[in-house]
C-alpha cells in the first residue's frame, strides 16, 4: 500500500489511478499529432475504429494530394488486432505515430 498525501491507497485505488494516467497520456498523444498534422496542412478527423485519426490534405482546387490514417501509441502500447487488420488492409496509407507526451501533460497533480 502506498500513501497519498497520508491516506493509504488500496491495490484497486492503485490500479484506477494507473488506468486513469495511462488514459490521459494517450489522449495527450493524440491532441500532440493532431496539431502536428493540422499544422503541417492536413484536415484531421477523428476515425474512432481501428485508426484514430484520418488526415487528408488537398492542394488549392480542394483534389486530395495526400491521405492517411494514423493510430497514435504512446510508451511501449502494441497495435491491437483490430488496428493490424487495419494497418493490413489499407498498406501504404496507415500510419503508426509513436510520442512520448512531457509528464506535465497528464499526470495528477
């Protein structure tokens, strides 16, 4: 049992709290490639399954130069079966982003 400001913490509230972190990285990972893309041009929108973002970018005429989904991993996380499937059936145009977000991002405080 670890303490917390005094309070012991349970072996549940130990692992809720881990859960919770692990959570809020990988969305601090996400909002990270999400700005990298937007910035470099792309039209990002959320997918949801088996990717989670879909990122097109087009030239001044509005045709399509560019398109890709990304799945975005953070620490040392592995592609689920669903994503391999993916990563699978669209070859060339999937995308596995790795970024280890800064602490501050998600950690409670």
């Amino acid at each position: 049992m670890k303490e917390i400001f005094g309070i012991p913490e349970s072996k549940k509230q130990r692992r809720q709290r881990i859960s919770r972190e692990i959570g809020r990285k990988g969305k601090a990972g996400e909002e990270i490639i999400r700005m990298n893309y937007a910035l470099r041009g792309y039209e990002v929108e959320r997918t949801g399954r088996g990717s989670d973002f879909h990122a097109v970018k087009r030239d001044v005429l509005g045709r399509v130069i560019d398109s890709k989904y990304i799945e975005v991993k953070t620490g040392s996380s592995t592609l689920s079966e669903l994503q391999q499937k993916t990563k699978k059936r669209k070859r060339g145009h999937y995308k596995v982003e790795r970024v280890e977000p800064p602490p501050f991002f998600y950690q409670d405080l």
